[in-house]
C-alpha cells in the first residue's frame, strides 16, 4: 500500500470538508495507495490544535512555512483565502510538493500565471478544488456529452444562487472584502460554473457582463475576537463592501454556443441552488445541486411521444465514482465531492498523470473571470 | 345585457385562440356584457368559410378593409403576422372600432409610435394580446408584488424556451421571415418575457444583448401551396432564415433589479417553458407555463427552519378569474388566458377604463426589443 | 354534416362542465358531426332559465320527464345528484334516447344492473362519465400498456386525494348525505380511481378495506333556502354525516397484479390531487391531476444507467385527443376531458360502435364498490 | 474526553457503513465523547482483515463469541442477518456491553421478546438501527408533529419501493431467503416504515394485508464460492424464494388514524423511493428519501390563497444534527443517518439515558410485522 503524506493549510469550512475527505478516502477507495494526515497548520494555536484532534490529523503546525519545509509532506494542500494563495502555493511547489489550492486559484490572472509558472517548474502535480466536476451526477453528464449524446451544443444556462447575506446585518466577513476574498459571488460561487462550462462544453471566448452590490455597508467584524464589535451591535460601526452580490453575464464561445451565467447570494429562498442547463441538437442535460444525485436527460433523437427530461437517479455503481459507495438510491452528499477530488489526486500522483482541472484550467477561468469585470466596467463585449 | 360586436382578423392559431374566447366567454363569466361573433376575415374564402362555420361565426370577410368599415362591428381584433398590424390598427381606429392586436405590436418601434398615435386620437379602447397576463398564477403573483411580499426586488431571471424548429427540415415559416414577423424568437416568445418583466417588476433601463441564428438556411415553401415545394423536399432549395433561433440578454433597470432574459427556439425538450423568478429582499416568486395552475412562493419573513418555496395550486374561487371556471384543483389550460383577456376588453370599454397592457405598454416592450437588437449590433450595453 | 340534438338534466357544477364540452365540441373537433343544445332541465325555473341563457341551451324544460320525451332529443345527459340516476336513465332509454350518465352509474348494484338491462333492451349507446379516461395522458398511458411497453404488471397503486371538507363548519351538503349521493369519497372520487385501474391493469378479484368519517355532524342548510340555516349559523342545528370521508381498500386481480386504492377529502394542502403509478417488469408509469398534462414513464428496457422517470408533456398533435387543440406546450384543462369524451360519444352514436366506459363497465365499478365496503363491515377480503 | 470502545460484527453493506460512521463521529460531532473501532468480526479471516484495515479497525476477530467476550469491548454492534442477532444480542448483553442491533431486531416475536428481556435483565443500552429515524428532514418532521403543527393525525401514507431485483436472473441471496432474512420486503424494508409509523404519528392497533412473491424461483449460488454456481449460470439449478417480493397493509390506530403502507422491490423505476405523506388537522408533510434533504410541509392554518406544499431544505445549523455539517444547502447523504445514530447512542451511554428506537420499540414494530403475516394468511384485519 502506497502511502503518501498531507499536509493542509487552513482549518474551518474548507479544512473540515477537506480533511473530511482525507480521512474517508480509504474506508470508500479501497485502492492500492491512501493518504496519511500528516499535518494541519492555522495561525491561532488553540484552534489549530483542537481541529488537529478533532479531524484526526497527527500533528499541527502554526507557520505554514514550516509545514511546507516539513520534509514528511508529499501534498500541500491550500484551503485559504484567495489573498495569500499565490505565496504559498509557490512555496510549496518549490519545496517539491505536490499542491492542491482552494477555487478560485488567485484573486487576480497575473498571480495565476506565476502560479502555473510555479508547479511547471516544479514538475509538481496540481489541481484546484473546482470540486463540483467530481459530483457524479456531472462526471455522468460529461460522459453522454463526450459520447455526442447531446450532439451539437446551442445554449448553456447556469444559475448559481444563494441567500445567505441578503440579511444586511450579516457582518462584513472575509468573503466581502475585495482585498482577501478577490471578489464575491464572482469569485466563490461564479468560478465554480465557469469551471463547469469548460468542463462540460469548452471554452467561453467572449463576455457581456453586470456586477452589483445590493447592499453597500455592513456591520464591522472586531479585528481581534472576530465576532461583532460591541458599536457594531449597537450599529454604529459599518464598513464598505468591497465586492459583488451578484453577477451576471453572457457569453459567447467558439463553437457557437450560448452562454448565460448568474452567480447570486441574494435569492432568497435559494440556498446552494447551482443549477444548470445545457440543450444540444440530441439532447438536453439539467442539473441542480440541491438535489445532487439526480441528472434530467432528454434523448431528442427518441420517439417524440415518448420524449422528456428523464430523471435519473445516478447512484449505480456503474455510475462515476458510485462503486465507493452504497447501493443504488442510497444518496451520497456534498462533501463525498472532495472524497472523489482526492481519490482522482493520489491516482494521478502513483499514476504520474495529470489530474484535472489543474492550475492550467484555473488559469482560463480566471481570465472568464477578469473579461467579466472588464466587461462590467466598460459597459460592452470584451474577448477572455 | 349589454352585447359588443366583435369582427376577427385571422383564423388559424390565433384566430382560433381568439374565437374560443369570444366563444366561450359568456358561459364562464357571467356578467352584464357578451360578445357576439359577428365577422371573421380572411383572404381564402373557402379557408376562412369553414373558420366560420366551426368557429361559430355569424359572416365572413375576405377583404378586411370591408370588415373594418362594417358598421355592425364594435371591436376590431387583428391576429395577423407583424407585418400587416399597422394598417389594420390604424384603418381600425379610423372607423371608430375599439382594438385587439396580437403581439408584438409592430415590427419597428415606428410603427407602434403611429398604431399609438392613432387609437389614442380616435379615443379607442385598445389592447395588445400579451396574453400571459392573464394566466391566474401570475396575476396573483402581481398582487402579492403589489402588496409588497416580495419587498425590494434584486432579481428577475427568465427564460422562454420551446424547441419546435431545431429540426434543420423545418420549411422556412412565415415566423422565421423578417420582413413578415420583424424578429425570430425575440418578437415571438421574448417580447412576452419582456411584457412580464415591466408587468411584475417595472421598466426595463438598458440592455445588452447577443442573438444567434443556429441554422442559416431551410428548405423553401412553395408560394402557392404553402407546403414544401418538390425541390424542397429533394433537399435542391432553400432559402434564408433572417431572425433570430435564440436571444439572450441581461438587463438593468432603474430600480436596481437586475434581470437576465432568453429566449430560444432552440432548447431541445422545451416545448413551452415559459419560466420566470424574482427574488426580493422578503421573498421571492417562481413560474412556469408547462404548469400554469401553479404558482411557487418563498415567504422569506417566516421562520427560516421553514422556509421554503411553497407550490400554490392557484385554482381557487379567490384567486384572480378563477371565480368563473371550476372547483379548486380543477386546472384551467393555455386558452383561458384568452378568455380572462377578453373578459377584462369588455369589462374596460363598457366601464370606459383602460386595459392593460394596450398600446402604450407595447410601446414600450417594442422599446426594448428595439435596444435589445441595437445592443447585439454594437456589442455594448444600450439605454432603452 | 351530421347533427345530434341533446337534452341535459342538471346545471350546476357538473351540469356548466358538460355545457361548455357541448358548446365547444365543434371548434375543436372540426369532423362531420356536431351537437345541437337543444334543452336543459331543473326544477328551479329561474335558475335553469338563467343557465340557458349563459351556457347556450337552445330551450329549458323544469320537468325532466318532459325532456326525456320530446321528439327533437337525440342524447339525453343526466348530470343530478346519484339518487335519480337510475329513473331518469330508464326513462330516458325508453324513449330510445342514447344515455349519458354521470359517475358512479348508481347508487347500489342492483340499480346499476337495471339501468344496464334498461339500454342493452332499449338498444341505445350509453356512457358514464368516467371522463379521466380522457385525460389525453392517460389515454396514451393506455396505449404504452397495450402496446406491451410495461411488460407483466406488479402494482397500481392510486390516491385520489382533496381536502374541500376538513373545515368542520362545511356544512351537510347532499354530496355527504347517503340517501342521496349513495357514498362519500367512495363513490365520488374512488369510484374513478377504481374506472381507471379497470382502464389501464384490468379486472379486480378481491379487496380488504376501511373507512372512515372524521367529523360525524356538520351544520345543516336550510332545506328551502340552500344556504346554512339561521340556526346552522349559531352553531345549534346539526346533522349526521352519513357517508364515508375516506376510504383505503387493497385489491388482488386475477393476473397477479396488486392495488392499493384511497379516496379521501382530508388530504389537508390536496385539491384534486388525482395520482396513480403503475410497475411493471418492463416499465412504470406515474401520473397527476393536479398537472394532468404530463405522464411520467421509466422504461426498463434500456441502458441502466440513463433509466429514470421522464417527464413527458402530452400535448403533441400525435398524442390522444391533441391533433384538435394548440400547438405542442400549450397545455389544456380540466375541462377539456369532457369535450374529447363528448367526442368520442358522438363519433360511436354515429359510426354505430361501442363507446367506453358504458353501463356495462360501470357496473363492474359498481361491484368493486360494494364489494369495499362489505369488506369494511365484515372486516375481511372480500370476492367482488 | 471519554472514549466508548466499539466492537461491530458484520463486515459487509451495514458493516461498512455502521464503520464509517464511527469513523466519522468524532470530525464532526466536537463534543465530550469519542468512540474507539476496536475490533471488528465476521468469519472469514482474510475477508475481516482486509476489512478491519480498509475501514479503520484497531483488530478483528473470526468468532463473534470472542469479541463479545474481549474486556476491552463497551459496545456490541450486530450487523449480520436477523436469523442470529438473538444468539449475539444476548450473549452481548450477558457480558454486559451497551447493544446495537440491524434491523429488524429479530425474525420472530418471541425472539425480539428475548432479546428485551435480556438487555433489560442486563441494564445495558440498547438501540436498533431503524437509521430513518436520523435523517435530520425526519426528525424535523418529528419537532413538528410533536408541535401540533399538524392537529389531529387522519392519514398516514407509506410507499417503500426498489426495484433491485424485478430481473429474475437476480441471485437467490440471503436477503431471499426466509430462513435467514425472516421475510423479504416486510422485514427489510416494511419495518423501516413501520418504526417511523411509531415515531410520527404512534402505535398501530390492527391491521389488514397482502403479500406476493412475483419471482418464484431464482438462480442458487454456490454454497462455497458465494457466486452463482456453474449450473445455476446455465440456468439448470433454481432454488424457491421463500420470502415476500411485496406486501401491502392497511392499518387503523387507536387515535382514529388511518394508514397506508406498501413495501416492495418490484417497483421498477425506484430505487430506494422510502416515501411517506401525513395529513392532519391543521397541515401535512410530505418526504422523499431520495431526497432526503427536503421536507414538503403544508401549513393548513395560513391564508388559504398562499397554502401549498413549500419544499423546506432541511439544512440550517437550527435544524437537527445539522449544526455538526455543513453551511445551508450543502446536502448530506444517506450514510449520515449512521453518524447520528451513534452520536445519540454514545451520548445516551455517557448520560445515561434511553435512546430510541430501543428494543422495545423494535418489538412493537416486530408485532406489527407479525400481525401483517397473519392477517395475509387469515384474509381478515386481525390486531397486533
């Protein structure tokens, strides 16, 4: 049994999910490789070391430059905000390790470049956490796709859409300032259905675009414990939001297909609502993330009258990575995504293959990314 | 009872539409007013004969300036292409007859000025057949708008989507003729998107915009016969197609709202899903024509353990037109939209009130499509 | 073209339902035979007058005897309460009338079979108005089943589900009244689920069952007025509900195949939510009322892995009963099952053929509803 | 923090997912108690090794007397088909270990009586895995209920539908075989809607059945080998299913409530479609295990004009276990129920209280079964 060693920067949301999918690797993979949890790092001692035990890691370190240095790690893994990813991803390729960064790559196309530079030079394998390729329910969509199922593409629609700040006294967190997070619904939830559209039906050569900020100002986090400042209570202290509530934009690739794109964390009601469509001159492909094990398929080359979007419960073990898991129709959830990310990773690595999307597709959608802002700004169409 | 003479131009789809409207009215509304079917024109005789007698007719017309003129008539409706509105209208209005015009109302934002201009001179009630208006779910989404359920409104999102010419063996239809229908998809099934969006949410303030044109070219009709020509069908001619399979654009309005909008031919397994969500600081609403009994709503003030989008049967005697049909879960179809349209035409010219939406309204929607095919032709975002 | 005079007893709910499917008939159904409105009955002059006069009845009779007996009657239609279903139909069949009667045929078994000996003598065409079976869904659900596509056939399982009467302030209207309405859920809603597996999956051998009334007293009306009593309305007057608010009953059929039947008003947030699905071991079939214009069916005999249930929207030309309507997506209602059942009366009145579901077919709907509730008394499985 | 020792017996389906959840518990459950995977057990060595090593086990042991046996052991957890849970459940709890028993409990009433006695005698925890019990929609449904959301219960209707082995070239495993399984669809899955009969809505007092083996007899595997024997591939050796493929049952409840409850696995389309509907009073509540996430919830007390089904995603930290995930709307899968179950478990252990569904519950539900076995082969209601 290969083993190969991991450590991971960063502790809350994504360093659960991500050490999550480390520790259950093994029980659902029952491979010829598995990954050992070397390692944790965060900067508030305390809290590094209570996620260290509680998500079985054996050891924690408070500087991420010495977890990179630490000569026992084969993978760096990066579950950090955008602002600080280019630092350590490049040291991390430079110290010779295999590197696993957080979506979006960077928060600008300049700091991609270097990074993609980096893990070249480094000969390094890299692959950026656009996790939702790795629902099965998507890989499947992939398949019928990569076998003409649905013939020549016209239209792709995505919706992105959460609700989770259109309360306007959810403070001013990290995600809503431009200087850490990058952007907002752009980048967190926007980059994941640009990812998905190169994935499923290649690349977006063009962009028309809009951004807003529905709400301009939000209570100020207190810098040193975190929660609200007691004059923010009292809703004395706000500060500016730095980045977009939503986007939307329109899209136009090479090979003629259309493409609209909404990223939203003001649809109430709506709450992880990633959601797309994709009609072809064959068929039609559906999906919502909320209801994840299920793809609608609609086979237009069959009998009109028995034509419809099929739903189907993707949970065979014939299905993409559902012979992991349970029996047909025992769903699995979100966070078996990162299960299959990592599975696909340590593949790769024994395999010395290149796993996807690497810091090569995050680049390209990075550039999505930027046209959107420009487009946004000048107001007209602008090429990736 | 008050009865008001209708005359009919055209009788195929939307002439018949019409007809059972006309038809059908007095058995579900029972009211102070009726209409009597007094004359029905088109340019075949023997066609428009028939239309007559199944329709249930009293005459006919081949010549429908004869119509216009005939004294016996109170109100005109026009169900012809685009390209033939303007004269009729205006000649309509001349002669005195309050109008019904089927949408879009013109093929240039010029004419529709002049149809204004005329109906507002000769002091007719008017009417333009956004007929979607009437569906009972969205006529209550309305009113909960209007009661302010929804609150202030970040998000209108539609899309129209049929898929009845993605077939490259479709003959090259009227509809798909500029100089006849003015624009492919975006007269056809966007401009109802549009009526919906200034109906719900308010005016649009500027667009941007792509439109596509999937399949270039389809075989010819044969002029005399209407039905493939022999050379067609060995595939030797073909002509054409000069609107758009697809539009797609995003909009902002002055508001605030921000809305993205498709509408296309071309998504396969659609067959009539006419869909539309808004999503408003309280709440939000979601719709679709497949299944227009319903309508989806989000109470975003609740409880938030439970919340959820709620689907309403919109099928009781307190819901707007429903008093007229059947008991609650007895669903009404597509051509009752028609039916609560002419209901409310009467209602307006016997109780000397504007209906909604006439001319003025389509004006405006013309308005935009206008800015919408500017917006493609200069790849930049355009004010309506 | 052929025309057939009808006379129609009864004008309420039931009564407006079967007027519109009479006056419509000839615009959607363009063939060689129409229907004339001759006369409509009830014993309130003024109302049955004024229901002439809104529905389109040529003339009105307030004594059913006399309708049944003029000469210019071709069809006689009973759409009254079930107690004098059986008189009327007699009457009506001697007189050499073609019958329609609405559902259940009558009250208890010996009457049905009366009525079935009094048209089999008279020789004239008789139907019940099961008018489900003309839901253009189920008809082609029909057709998937004999065309084989569901292969030997397991399970029917159906609930016909509404909930007008969990308000315990509904008062005692006839339609919960045994002496007149002979049954609760049973024979009102029951009684077309059980229609409708005899359509599709055949003949029922046996059944074990219960019933059930939740609320026992319910305010009286007035007998003269029709409204609540003075007395009602303060809560003193009462009286015992004497029918069945829900029924559940299993069923084995002769083939092997096994049921499961419920008929109930307290279905709180149900309003004709009218379902069943049907397994079979090539295939399974799913269908609702409430968005009656789709069938759901997974076709077993495909590739696994793309199996599901697809969603699909009968509303093409090619399907039952749709040739006569609107283009495909544009759905039709309730009431258009009464107009394709009136359709297909006439068509066999004229073409001298068996039209279905006819007494004969009601009568053995009729023994599965006695047979439900002996098995309700006894407290065993009961043959039918 | 205070560990529990775990001994599981039974390595395949439920042993791995009974292992991934003690796996799991601690990453997400922080709290003052931890569970150790001692040792795990199934007879054959090279089998269990592999499996203690896959799955995360300390040791494993080929006898399950052993491991019962082993000082080190706080918690038995038997996995294994139901013909030897009794044997195990007592021996465990004669050497004084806290017991988790598979469902169901036992495949006989007097068995399941025996196994009460001897928890009891023993004062040991004891729990039976009915997991639905844990899907956090299910136990938000529970809140409701005990609420009074739903006023007084009058239906309750349960489909449990597979369709896994409608293919009669499907083996005849253990699960087929009575003398092993105790029955088929009823025990398997029959239960599982039974134990959450109990817990929603409360005890069934009688009840009316069917029951059908379709599939009469099916290929033998090979007693060694565990796979289909050479003859049995040439279709030359069947042995007789001897359990149930589906059962059907009818029930009253001493409060007045109705039920409808289906189990089967010829359900073709279905996959694991555990589905149930509650109507009361004053609302009602719809779930769908393939959707496990979602709860339909109608609320019969608000405004009529805006009542519907609201689809609640089951996903807010305030909702139960969900603080322990994921941000709202990140769903979780099947397996999770496992991960809650044992947390109730430990936590019941450390604080020494009941944890429920115990074995008395599971006897309850054991009585149920039997009394659906007996009314079947009586044709009549017979009470539990």
């Amino acid at each position: 049994m290969r083993e190969l060693n991991v450590g991971l920067i960063g502790y809350k949301f994504m360093g659960k999910a991500h050490s999550n999918a480390y520790r259950s690797l093994r029980l659902f993979f029952d491979g010829d490789v598995t990954v050992v949890m070397k390692a944790i790092c965060g900067r508030d001692r305390a809290a590094v070391k209570s996620a260290a035990e509680q998500f079985g890691w054996e050891s924690y370190e408070t500087d991420w430059r010495k977890l990179v240095a630490r000569p026992d790690i084969d993978i760096v893994d990066v579950s950090t905000p955008g602002n600080v990813h280019k630092e350590m991803v490049i040291a991390a390729a430079k110290a010779g390790k295999h590197v696993v960064c957080e979506k979006p790559l960077a928060n600008t196309v300049k700091d991609a470049k270097d990074m993609v530079r980096a893990v070249k030079q480094a000969r390094v394998k890299n692959m950026v956490a656009y996790n939702y390729r790795r629902v099965p329910a998507i890989a499947f969509a992939k398949q019928l796709i990569d076998k003409g199922k649905l013939g020549t593409i016209y239209h792709w629609r995505a919706v992105y859409a959460q609700d989770w700040i259109t309360d306007p006294n959810v403070p001013l967190v990290w995600r809503l300032r431009k200087s850490v997070a990058g952007s907002g619904s752009l980048g967190d939830i926007g980059s994941h259905i640009i990812d998905l559209a190169h994935y499923l039906i290649g690349e977006i050569a063009e962009v028309a675009a809009t951004m807003e900020t529905f709400i301009k100002e939000r209570p100020l986090l207190d810098a040193t414990t975190g929660g609200l400042s007691a004059k923010s209570r009292r809703g004395v202290r706000k500060g500016k939001v730095t980045v977009d509530d939503a986007v939307l934009f329109l899209t136009r690739s090479d090979n003629g297909a259309l493409g609209s794109f909404e990223a939203t964390r003001f649809a109430t009601g709506r709450k992880n609502h990633n959601t797309f469509e994709i009609n072809g001159s064959k068929g039609s492909i559906a999906f919502d993330l909320e209801d994840m094990n299920r793809l609608s398929y609609c086979d237009a080359t069959e009998d009109r009258d028995v034509q419809g979007f099929r739903s189907i419960l993707v949970t065979n073990a014939t299905h993409p990575y559902l012979a992991a898991y349970w029996p047909p129709g025992h769903i699995i959830g979100w966070e078996h995504t990162f299960i299959n990310e990592v599975h696909d990773l340590v593949q790769a690595i024994v395999r010395n293959k290149r796993v996807r999307p690497d810091f090569e597709d995050a680049l390209v959608c990075q550039k999505v990314m930027d046209a959107v802002e420009r487009a946004t700004k000048e107001k007209r169409w602008v090429k990736v």
